[in-house]
C-alpha cells in the first residue's frame, strides 16, 4: 500500500490516486512518544477531524493537507523539534477510473428552518451509477409535531415507495425535503428524524411564534359590581404560558376591591408570585375582580391592571350621593347656645359645599350670632357668609348660634330661621328676663316747703308696660295736707286706684312730692314711698321743720392740772326740750390729760354725747377738769369742746424741762457704729439737737459721713462735712445714730471717730465711735514651679491682703530628690527681704516672687523636685529631665494566614527611663484574623490601659502579632500598628482558594423540582464565579424550564457563569422539570458548577394503559372496525395482550388471521406492539358473508385488558323459492318439492 511520509505523519490510500470514497489513513512515526494528539484534514478550506479521512464528491479537484498537533508530547519524548507538522497529501481525482463498487450514502446533512419555509436535507452518495441505486428510507416525527408539515418530497429526481428510495443514473446528491407550515403557535422548536440507508439527519423547525398578551378589556361596573376581564394573547402556545398581573397606579383603594378570581379551574394563579399559568392551547381567558359597595359619596374611581406587558384602566362608577336627610330646629334660653343638628346620610371623599343664610323673625342680628368653632375650623369647616363648605368624610355635625343674654323683660320668644341646603329650621330663643322695682332711693332729707324727690330703677327695660302697686305712707306728726301729688318725670306714667303704669323701655324714673311749709316749731316728720306691694321696695325721706334754737359757748385756759369752765347761751328758750350733741376734741393734747365733763345746772341732761336742755333754758356752764403730765410741750397743749354746731377751746399751759444722755458705740470695720440715744422727757413738739462727727484715728476713708442713718423717724439737717441739726418727732423718748464704716483689705489696728451732740436747747456730750479691724494677712496656695537645666524657677507669691506695717514670714527651702548642687539660692522680688530666715513684707505689699536657679550639669536623668515653704503654704520646685526619645520607625512586614508578624520599633534614641507609648490597631483585618490577647513584645511591656511602657536603656523593641489560620477564601488583610503615632503596615497573606468540592445528585418525579446541592471547598469573602453548564444526559430541553432555575442564598447566573456571594459555602440549584402525560423512561439531565458535575433524574410517572376498546357492528362480509384508546401516549413502543373470539360466532364467521391494525402496530404471538407517541388506533376484523340465514352474531375482542363486542349482523332470510308441481294417478301421492331460497341455522315456519 503506498504510503507518503515528512518523517512524522505517514498517510497510506489504494494506489496513490486519491478517488471518492475512498478513505486515507495516518499515522505517526514512533506514536508512542506522544499522548493525545489530534488530526486535521483541511480540503478547500474546509477540516474535518480524525485519523482518517473519506473521499467525498466535493472534493474532488481539491488538494487534501493533513496536520497533526502534539503539543500533549509525552514528557519522556525529547526528539521533537516542532510541536505541529503537516503534509500535502494531493489533489483528488475523478472517479473516472476504475470502478469502486455501487454508490453509497457518504452523508446526510441536517437543516433548520423557521416554521413556513421549506427544509432541505442533503443526501451526498459516495459517486453517481450508470443505473439506479435504491436505499431504504424512513422518518420519524419528533414530539408534538404532528400536522406541522408536509413531505417528504425529493429532487434530481429520487422517488420513494415502499420505504424505497431510487435514485436515477448519474445523480450523486439528492435533497429530502418538508415544507414546514407556519401555524401561529408559540411551541418548542419541533423535529423530523430521517434515516437513509442507516445515515440519519434532522430536519429542525424553528418556532417563530412567542406569545404576549396583545389586550386586556374590561367592562366598566358601578361599585359592588364585578369587573370582568377579557386578556387576548397574541398567539397560542403548545405548552403553559405565564404573565405577570398586578394592579397598577389606580385611584381604587385596596380595601375596595377584592383580588384576581379566575373561573377556569384550568388557570392557575399565585398570589405570592403575582403569575398566572394559563395551558397550553389557550388564546384568551377571562378573570374577575370583585368592587365592593360602600356608602361613600365620591368621585369615580379608576382600576389599571397590568397583564403582561398590556394594561387597562376600568371606571368603577360611584352610586352615592350625599344629602341633607335630617335638620332639626332649636329651643334655648336666651344667652345659650342654639344647636341645630344636621344629618348628611352618607360621607363623601370631598369637601361639598351647602348653602347656609339667617333670616330674623321676631328676632334680630343683636339676639344671635353664628361662627365656626375653633374645632370645626380645624376639621376643615369653612362659612364664607352664603356657602358652609363641610369637609371630606363628615356625614353628620351641628351648627352652634350664639345667643345674646339682654337684659330686657321681653313678652314673647323671639325666633329666626336657619336656611340649610334648602331645608329650614327654626332656632327659638326664650326670655329669662322680668322686670320688677330694684331700688327706690331719695336726694335727702328736705326742710319743709321743699320737694321730696324719689330716684325709682327697674332690675331691667322690659318691651311692654309695666304695673306695679303704688303707695304713699308717713308717720309722727306729718299730715296728708302737709304734702302733695307725686309727679312722674316721663310721659306715659299714670296713677290709678294704687296702681302705677310704667311705659316700656323705661329704666327708672324719678317721683317728686311736694312739702308746704308751716310756722310751727316742730320735730322732724317722715315720708315712705313703696312701690311693688308685698315683697317691694320702699325709701323714706324726712322733712325737716324749719325754726331752730341755735347756742353759742366761751373758751377757759390754765395750766395743766386745773379745771377749765365753759359756758354757753341758747338763742332764746324753746318751748320743748332741745337736744344739742357735745363732744371734746382733744387731738393736741393727750387724752388722758383730760377729766369727765360735768354740767352745773342738774335739770339738763348729760349722757356724755348729749345734752339735753328743758324747755325755758336759755344757759348753762360746762366743766372741763384736766390733769398734770410728764410730757415737755413747747407751747401748752389746746382741745376743743363742741356744743351742738358750736365750738371754744380750752388751753394748758406746760410746766416740764427735757435733756438726754449717749453712750460710745464700737463696730467691726464694714458694719454701723450705732449710738443709742435716751431722752429724759417725751415731748410734744418737734425738737432740734446740733450734731457734727470729727476724725480720731480714722479718717474718711475708714467711715463714711454722709451715710448716717436715724431710727424712730429723727431726720437730719446737714450744713456741712458732718455737722447739722437733728430733728427728733414729738413723742420719741430715745433713737439711734448709725454711721456707715468702710471695709477694707488692710491688717491694721483699730480706729476712732467722735460724735458730739447738743447746744442751744441742750447741753453739749461727746461719745467716740470705735472701728475694729477684721483682717489678717496670710499666703495664698503658692503654684508648683518647674524649668529645665539652666533656667530660673518662678514662684508667685500672693498674700491675702496688704498690711499697714511690716510682717514677718516664716520661709524654707528643703531638696527632696534634689540637691544643693541641683540649684542655687532663693531670691525675692522688690517689697519683701530677707531677715533672720525670715521673709519681711513690708507696708502695702500684697504679692511677691520666689526665684531658685536649676543648675547644669552632665547627668542623664528623671525629673528632680524641691519643696518650698513660705507661711502656713508650701509649692514643688519641678527641674525637668532629659526628654525620652520618640518612635522614629514601625517596620512593616508581611506573613502567610497561621504565622506571627514581627515588627521593628526603632526609637529616635537611648530610654533614660521607662517610656511610655500609645499603641493603635486598625487596618482592613478583622478581630478574628489575628490575636490582639496574643500581642507580646521585647524590651517592652503592654499595659491594661493599652499603653506599652518601654524599658530604660532601649534604642528599638519588636511587636509580635499571632495570625490567624482560617479556611476563608479572602482578600490579604493588613494590621496597621500605629506607635507613639507613627504607623506600619502588617500584611496577612492568604492561603486559601474556593473551589466547587461537590455537586450532589438529584431525582425527582416529573413536574417537581430537582434539587441539587453544590458544596464549596471554603467559603470566601468575596464573591467568585464559576463556570455553569445545564444540559445533556436523556432529558430534552422540553423536559425541563432551563429559564427558570433558582439559586439559594444570593447566588446569581449571568452568561453562563454563577457568581456566589461572599461567606456561602454550599447552595441550591433548583431546577424545574415539566410534567407531562407521556409514558417515557427516566430521563436525566447534567448540572456542572466550577468543574463539578452531578445528574438529575427525571422519574416518570405515567404509564400507557388501554382506556378504552371501542364496540362494533357490520353486515356479514364487511369490517369490523373497533378503536382502542390509549391512556397516554408513550416515547417508546409498548406491548398489550390481544385475544380475538368468545361470543356467538364461530371462527368461520370472521378471519382472524387477516386482522390488521392501523399507526403501524403489529400482532405477535398474542401481543399486539403500539410504536412511540401512538395514542389510540384501528383494530380492522374482516367478517365472512353466507347465504344461511342465522341470528346476529357477536365476537370479543380484548387489548390490553379493555374489551368490546364486534356484532356480525345476519343479512339472510330463508323463504319458499317454490314449490313444484305434482301428478299422479288417483290412489297415488302426489309429491311436491319445496324448495327453500336458502338454509336456516334454525327452524323457519312458513303459512
């Protein structure tokens, strides 16, 4: 066989010429040095795959290269110096040469084509014949694609009977051909699996149909009505169909209107989802939605449901109005409130808007009034004067009127009507008024022949007249002829028959009566007018006679202690006892200064306040004793006696001499230096003392002169700088004098002031007044110092207050953790010195300084104190150390997950003592990535307080931070340690990748959810993809809703990858399968996540049964035609048991053995084969036809467990065909033959 080789690839044919159907071979020189090498063979740009390659028809003219790839080498391989080679093979041939045997089928081609277009598949042979070729032909049909095409028909002249396809002479190629039809059905895509001569091809139809909803229509109801809706889908579909539906954007509240009601128990909705499942088949459907009725005045209301991708909006009709259904009229007392209560019926969505108008009857705009409450207002009521605006959701509310409270007594009720929305009622305000006489008052007692008037007022006006009993009455001495009519001061008033008319309107009025006047000496008369009767209202008024005895009285003076005596003169003597009121006035002088009056002539009464003189006296004397006082009265004392309307005066003269006596009075400095002053005698009269106040040792600093203050109501009168009058007020026997001293800050001794009193009137006294010093010079707390080496330290020292004199204070100096070589002396500022190891301070001096010197020197060291003491206080010298060193580096560093960071903290220098830094963590790593408790260090110790305290004598220290090992896959973390403020940065590395470990299996019954498990090597911290695959395995796409697969716990699918989010170490991946009524075997189908796969199995739950064997009747000779129904359908051939007889028929009556059958089922040894998706078919039984005539007869026929009766209906009847002719001689028998048209298989009788 010749070969062709370039070292590497040798391929071998028959005899160099490359032919069609032919097939080359290569092969590889020292193949066992390469693992997994691939071939191609390229012929016009097009390769094909294997190490061989079939000579085809259309590559002939056409060179042939083959090429192969070892790039997989074995690793043991070290002679290849390229990792491709290839070789051109030649050119192929006509087969014009010699022959190579009858053509074959080299190659079936599938095709695809949108449902309405036609399907060609081509049939390439190995090469054509000078004569017909024949190949065996057949196709199949895929699921539900029955009645979706036409064919197959063929080209280049092919022609198929029999399941034969001849092919004529010189074809070499030929297309099987179906016309896909175009039915408008959204369906999976659907197949025709054709076979020729055992190469087979599919031919696809692509479904262009996908259904939408096109409308969705819906009557519109009144409310409490239904809502039905009609939704067109655009097409139907050959599987269930799902929509979105929801309400959208509607003025319809959700409480007035139910949810989704589909009637069609084939129609499938979930709420929880918001989808509705509608079968397959369907192009429209109707659901309802049910409105509910309320009693709700409102606008029209609009429901917009959304199906698919379409909406409508559907008018719910309100059917309630709001009207007036009640409004009731009102009664109240006046100064009450009116309320007139309306009932609407119903509520509106919105505020409506009633007219409102009053209109008075009897009653006036002053009677009434209306406005909103405060309330109502609130609640959104609104009266513009004509229109009451009443807000949304308020079917019933009062309208209050406010009456006016008059007070007029007033006949009848008054009333007004309330227009509401054309309805009236009427408000009624009653009277509570009633007028009656509320005082009758006179201008005073008159002398006679002058008029009494009355002044009468009413309790209130009334609005009619008014008649109240009128009477006049008088006692002692008046007579009727002394007085006259009363006169009223208005018209309309008339007096009859002790009845008095008061018009109306009126408030009061006035009464005058007339008096005469007479020339008899006389006692005062009365006169009382009463008006009312019983239970009225009455004044009296005098009249006063007009002749009187009038007295006049002499004054008497001496000195106090003697009796003084008045006398007094009557006018002329009075035919009657005359009464005269006597009283003393002694507001001048002490009251008890003056004795019991007494009367000379002892036929005149005396009762101490009147006297009473008879008849014919014209004079008597009155005696006045008074007694001696203690009082000092500077110009005698007067009181006054009065008799009747006369008066005199009686004086005493004064027989006392006053003086007083002051005392030295001490105070502490700020308080008053109070002089108590005592006089002797109290006086009568204002007196008057000179006074004046001297500087001792005090000046004016130390008091204050024009603050001087007086008790007991003493004033004074300054004429200058502390000297003056005072006045002290009659009747005050001792006072004070309180001067004002200054408080001040000064430690100094205590001062005098003089106080002198008296000259003219008094005899002159000089009293000192003490001021005592309350202040006493101490130190202030002294602040604590401090400085550095070289520097001076300041001590401030502060004293309480200055001192008039020098002060001594006791002072040291004592070294602590210093010593005299640490510092100098102490030395003082200006105002204060050194004595005896004393400090002097010296006269006003209230602060000074302390300055010690810190000395240099070459140690390194802490701080150093010294104390300080000056007085009762004391301050710390503070000389400040060397500075410690800063933090001058925190390295950075990084370890794998599990291991320690080791940080290098290097200072800015050497630690004279313990240094202590702040220490901060923070970074992206979280508390559990590393062990902050575990946290050590060198040279260095961490605090609770999280401070580290470095130890003396270190430059730089390592931190040592333990990590943690997880399984997490994440991000490398940091720690960033941040010491004495400067930072580094450890990072922790990770160690740790997510992987797919596993994939777990999955069975579920069809219809149901297949429920796979996909677990995680480790969880991560970050989401990650992994490459995901559905497919393969037995299930087609239809088995399953690829589309609809759900993760668990977050996970997404996006372009054929899975994304996880972070943390999840395992989830589910559900996927849906579809349940049918095909009986199939168990399908399966692979789910692969990340390189990890696992099956599916889709367990079927149906199985093919015989539902039904359909009964039959034919005349003998036809068919009987029985039908025998599936259960179901099958994606495989099944098997039923088959009997034919039993019954009245005999197996001469049918022909069992040509029994046939239609959909290609065969009979075979008792058992009839049904192929795949066969779902009912024709059991066809030939019966035989006789000339006997027989009963009907019947024969059974079983499938599968059903069983029908086929009935042979008999179509022959046996009568007389004739009867023959006979002749004999008599005595003989005659013989007839009868003959019968037919036999009968029973007994026939016949006239």
């Amino acid at each position: 066989m010749p070969t062709l080789g370039n070292g590497t690839i040798f391929v071998s044919d028959t005899d160099g010429i490359l032919r069609v159907g032919e097939t080359l071979y290569a092969t590889l020189y020292d193949p066992d040095d390469f693992d997994g090498e691939s071939w191609i063979w390229t012929v016009n740009g097009t390769t094909y795959f294997g190490d061989s390659l079939t000579i085809l028809p259309s590559m002939i003219g056409f060179g042939v290269d083959v090429q192969v790839d070892y790039t997989n080498y074995n690793p043991g391989f070290t002679d290849a110096t390229a990792d491709m080679a290839s070789l051109y093979v030649g050119s192929v041939e006509s087969s014009d040469g010699p022959p190579i045997g009858p053509p074959f089928v080299m190659d079936v081609a599938s095709n695809t084509a949108n449902e309405g277009q036609t399907i060609y598949l081509s049939v390439m042979l190995s090469g054509s014949s000078d004569q017909d070729s024949y190949f065996s032909f057949s196709f199949t049909d895929g699921a539900n694609i029955s009645g979706d095409y036409t064919g197959p028909s063929f080209d280049n002249g092919v022609t198929l009977a029999d399941g034969t396809l001849t092919v004529p002479a010189g074809v070499g190629s030929f297309s099987v051909i179906f016309d896909a039809i175009d039915d408008h059905v959204d369906e999976s895509n659907e197949t025709i699996t054709i076979s020729v001569d055992g190469q087979t091809a599919t031919a696809t139809i692509s479904d262009n149909d996908t259904y939408h909803v096109n409308s969705v229509g819906a009557n519109a109801v009144t409310e409490g009505e239904d809502l039905y809706y009609t939704v067109s889908i655009s097409n139907a579909a050959d599987h269930t169909m799902q929509f979105a539906i929801s309400f959208s954007d509607s003025t319809l509240s959700d409480n007035e209107h139910g949810g989704f009601v589909f009637n069609d128990p084939t129609i499938s909705y979930d709420s929880g989802t918001g989808m509705v499942t509608v079968p397959a088949g369907v192009s429209s459907f109707t659901f309802t939605v049910q409105t509910y009725g309320d009693s709700l005045d409102e606008f029209d209301e609009h429901l917009s449901v959304v199906v698919g991708s379409a909406q409508t909006d559907t008018t719910i009709y309100d059917n309630d109005t709001i009207s007036l259904i009640n409004f009731y009229s009102d009664e109240v007392v006046e100064g009450g409130n009116l309320e007139f209560f309306i009932n609407l019926g119903c509520e509106a969505d919105h505020p409506t808007v009633w007219s409102l108008s009053f209109t008075d009857n009897t009653a006036d705009g002053s009677d009434y009034s209306f406005e909103l409450s405060d309330g109502q207002i609130e609640q959104g009521f609104s009266f513009d004067g004509s229109q009451l605006t009443v807000p949304a959701f308020t079917n019933s509310f009062s309208l209050t009127v406010h009456t006016s409270d008059d007070i007029t007594d007033e006949s009848t009720s008054e009333t007004f009507t309330v227009s509401f929305g054309g309805r009236n009622a009427t408000g009624t305000i009653s009277d509570n008024d009633t007028a009656t006489i509320a005082f009758i008052s006179d201008n005073g007692n008159v002398v006679e022949g002058e008029d009494l008037s009355f002044h009468v007022g009413l309790t209130n006006p009334a609005d009619h007249e008014l008649v109240f009993e009128f009477n006049i009455s008088h006692s002692l001495n008046l007579t009727d002829g002394e007085f006259g009519a009363p006169v009223f001061d208005g018209p309309g008033f008339t007096l009859q028959d002790g009845l008095l008319t008061i018009p109306a309107g009126v408030n009061s009025f006035n009464v005058t009566i007339p008096t005469y006047d007479d020339t008899l000496a006389e006692s005062s008369e009365d006169l009382t007018l009463s008006i009312g009767g019983e239970g009225g209202v009455s004044d009296t008024a005098w009249v006063c006679d007009n002749d009187t005895v009038t007295v006049s009285i002499s004054g008497d003076s001496d000195t106090e202690g003697a009796t003084l005596t008045f006398d007094v003169q009557l006018s002329f003597a009075s035919g009657q006892e005359t009464v005269f009121d006597f009283s003393i006035d002694s507001s001048d002088v002490d009251p008890s200064a003056i004795g019991t009056p007494t009367i000379n002539d002892t036929m005149i009464g005396f009762d101490g306040s009147h006297i009473t003189v008879p008849a014919g006296v014209t004079s008597f004397t009155i005696s006045v004793p008074t007694n001696d006082d203690s009082i000092d009265q500077q110009f005698g004392a007067g009181f006054v006696v009065h008799v009747g309307n006369q008066s005199a005066i009686g004086f005493l003269s004064d027989n006392e001499d006053a003086s007083f006596q002051v005392s030295d009075a001490t105070a502490v400095e700020g308080d008053d230096v109070t002089f108590e002053v005592t006089m002797n005698y109290e006086g009568n009269f204002d007196r008057q003392i000179r006074y004046s106040i001297s500087d001792g040792s005090a000046d004016g600093t130390d008091y204050d002169r024009s603050s001087i203050s007086f008790s007991n109501g003493v004033t004074s009168s300054t004429f200058g700088d502390g000297y003056g009058f005072l006045t002290i007020p009659a009747g005050v026997t001792s006072f004070t004098i309180s001067v004002s001293t200054t408080s001040d800050s000064v430690d100094e001794f205590d001062e005098t002031f003089v106080l002198t009193l008296g000259d003219g009137y008094f005899s002159s006294t000089t009293v000192t007044g003490t001021i005592s010093d309350n202040d006493t010079m101490s130190v202030q707390p002294i602040s604590d110092a401090s400085a550095t080496e070289g520097e001076d330290l300041t001590f401030t020292i502060d004293l309480s207050n200055a001192a008039d004199r020098n002060i001594a204070l006791p002072f040291s100096l004592v070294n602590v953790t210093t010593t005299d070589s640490d510092h100098g002396t102490a030395t003082l500022s200006a105002g204060v010195h050194f004595s005896d190891g004393q400090i002097i301070v010296e006269q006003g001096t209230t602060s000074f300084t302390i300055t010690v010197h810190a000395n240099v020197d070459a140690e390194v060291e802490t701080d150093e104190t010294f104390t300080i003491y000056v007085g009762s206080d004391s301050a710390t010298g503070t000389i400040i150390g060397d500075a410690p060193p800063d933090v001058a580096r925190v390295s950075s560093t990084s370890v794998t997950e599990g291991g320690d960071l080791v940080q290098t903290v290097t200072l800015t220098g050497l630690t004279a003592q313990p240094v202590v830094f702040s220490l901060e963590l923070g970074g992206t790593a979280a508390g559990s990535d590393y062990n902050a408790a575990g946290i050590s260090f060198s040279d260095a110790v961490l605090g609770s307080d999280g401070f580290i305290t470095v130890d003396a004598g270190v430059t730089s220290f390592t931190m040592t931070t333990p990590t943690t090992n997880d399984s997490l896959d994440e991000s490398d973390e940091t720690v960033t340690v941040t010491i004495g403020g400067v930072v580094g940065t450890g990072t922790i590395v990770d160690d740790d990748t997510a992987t797919v470990s596993s994939v777990s299996a999955a069975s579920v019954t069809e219809g149901g959810n297949l429920v796979h498990t996909v677990t995680m090597s480790n969880a991560a911290d970050h989401a990650t993809s992994f490459a995901y695959s559905l497919g393969g395995g037995t299930a087609s796409s239809g088995d399953y809703t690829a589309a609809s697969v759900s993760f668990s716990n977050l996970v997404t699918l996006s372009g054929g990858f899975v994304t996880v989010p972070a943390n999840v170490s395992s989830f589910t991946v559900t996927v849906p399968t579809v349940g049918d009524a095909v009986d199939e075997f168990d399908e399966t189908v692979n789910l692969t996540v990340g390189g990890a796969s696992a099956t599916g199995t889709i367990v079927d739950d149906d199985t093919a049964t015989i539902s039904s064997v359909s009964a039959a009747s034919v005349t003998e000779g036809g068919n009987l035609v029985h039908t025998v129904t599936m259960s179901t359908t099958a994606d495989h051939a099944t098997s039923f048991a088959y009997s034919l007889g039993g019954g009245t028929a005999s197996s001469g009556d049918y022909t069992a053995a040509s029994v046939s059958f239609s959909n290609s089922v065969t009979l075979s040894g008792g058992f009839v084969t049904v192929p795949a998706t066969v779902s009912s078919f024709t059991v066809t039984v030939p019966t035989v036809g006789d000339a006997v005539d027989e009963f009907d007869e019947t024969v059974n026929l079983t499938v599968g467990g059903a069983s029908a009766t086929g009935t042979i209906v008999d179509d022959d009847t046996a009568t007389i065909s004739s009867v023959s002719a006979a002749s004999v001689t008599e005595g003989g028998n005659l013989v007839h033959t009868v003959t019968m048209s037919t036999t009968a298989d029973h007994a026939t009788s016949f006239a």
